[in-house]
C-alpha cells in the first residue's frame, strides 16, 4: 500500500470516529435534555411538597390554638366550679364562634337588630312611645300628640330607627298606618289601643340560612290572657350589601 492510500484510509478512519461521535454526542444531548425534565419535574413535586407542608403546619397550629382555647375555658370552669355566668359566657363566644364560621355578623349583631324589631312592634302593636299631652294637632278630625322620646328628637330619625332593621316594603308598610306621622318635621302620634303585654325576656333561635337570607325563631311569655302563653316569631333576614334586615316576619300565639 502505498502513501497515498494509507492516508486515505486514515481519513476514512476519522470520518467514521467523526460520525460516531456525532452520534454519541447528540445521544448525551437527548439525555441531558431528559434529566433536564426530570429535574422540573421534581422541583414542582417539591414545590407542591412544600406547599402542602404549609397548609399542614398551618392546621397543626390552628388545632393546637383550638386545644389551648379549649385548655383554657375548661379551667375557667374548673376555677369556678361551673359557675352559671362563666359557662353562658363561654357558649356565647362558642355560638358567635359558630356564626364566623358561616360568613355571618356575630349573634350579638343580629340580637341588637332583633331587639329593635321587638321594640317597634311593641310601640305600634302594644302601646304608643310616650307624648306631651299638651301639645296636640288635628288631622282628619284625629288627635295627635308630639312624641317624647330621646331616641326620636324628629320624625327623620324615627323613620331611620325603622328602616335600619326592616326592609323597605316593611317600613313603607309602618309609616303608612299614621299611628305615627310627620307633622312640620317633628314625630307625632295618635294613641293606639294596647295590645299583647310581651315579655321583656325572650329566646332567639338560628334556624338556618344561605348566602343571602337568615331564619330565626324567637319566644315570648304573652301575659295578656287569664295564664300566660308562649308567642313564637319567626323572622327571615336578608343581606342588603352587608347591612342585613328584616324582610319577612310572622308570629303565631
């Protein structure tokens, strides 16, 4: 073999290591490249790892706030040997409790509203809000006398002590009887006959709810009869852009 050939056989020799290199090359790419996922693909394993592990050191915490409360209020009863004030005090935070839990203002909040409602019952189905009976008007041969009450300096703000627990048909409905009217901006009343004597002590009840409405149960003593009876009033409340109010309301004797 001369010169001539022996080089051309070494240069067939390198092509043929180029080729295979080539090709183990772009094996090590493809490798390269698969690692690569595997690698992201185990980062977001471990994202979600550490994700998880939040929310599970979150639940631990809040368990063991739950149980230091509990620790807490169980002592407090031990202290005090179940002590009547202690104990209702302790269930009333567990019911308002409750209520966050649903999305819902406090018990409180809804007793407050409730109690109002009870009040303007009271004043147009029991007995008028007290009057100066020296200072009258007549109005469709019907006297009227000019309220004396703290709460109600003018008729604008007896008219907003109505409308911030009930619902606009509700207070157009009350305004409209005229046992309280509107005489040169000042509250005025005619005297209304009495009606049920309401206990002062009453129960309130959640029954149920949904993201718009409320229902609950309360419970009189009616003392009006020969023996008292339990009145029952069922009051459904509805959101109004976070201000809740009465928009329906019956009562069964």
């Amino acid at each position: 073999m001369d010169e001539l050939d022996r080089t051309k056989e070494q240069i067939s020799l390198l092509e043929e290591t180029n080729e295979t290199n080539s090709s183990e090359i772009d094996e090590l790419n493809e490798t390269i490249k698969m690692l690569k996922n595997q690698i992201d693909l185990l980062a977001d394993d471990l994202d979600e790892a550490n994700s998880f592990n939040a929310s599970l050191n979150l639940e631990v915490d809040e368990i063991t706030e739950s149980y230091s409360n509990l620790k807490v209020d169980y002592d407090k009863l031990e202290e005090n040997d179940g002590n009547d004030s202690v104990f209702n005090m302790l269930i009333d935070r567990s019911i308002n409790e409750v209520y966050d839990s649903y999305g819902l203002p406090s018990k409180d909040y809804f007793i407050s509203l409730i109690q109002k409602t009870i009040d303007i019952y009271m004043m147009y189905n029991v007995s008028s809000l007290n009057y100066d009976p020296e200072s009258t008007n007549v109005i469709d041969d019907v006297i009227y006398y000019r309220v004396q009450d703290k709460r109600f300096p003018d008729y604008q703000s007896f008219v907003a002590f109505i409308s911030d627990c009930y619902a606009d048909d509700f207070v157009e409905d009350y305004l409209k009887s005229n046992l309280y009217i509107n005489i040169d901006g000042e509250l005025y009343t005619s005297t209304g006959e009495a009606g049920s004597l309401l206990s002062s002590d009453w129960h309130l009840s959640l029954v149920g709810y949904n993201s718009e409405e409320i229902w609950f149960e309360l419970y009189f003593i009616d003392s009006s009869g020969f023996e008292p009876s339990v009145v029952t009033m069922t009051v459904t409340m509805a959101d109004f852009d976070g201000d809740w109010k009465v928009t329906e309301q019956n009562y069964s004797f």
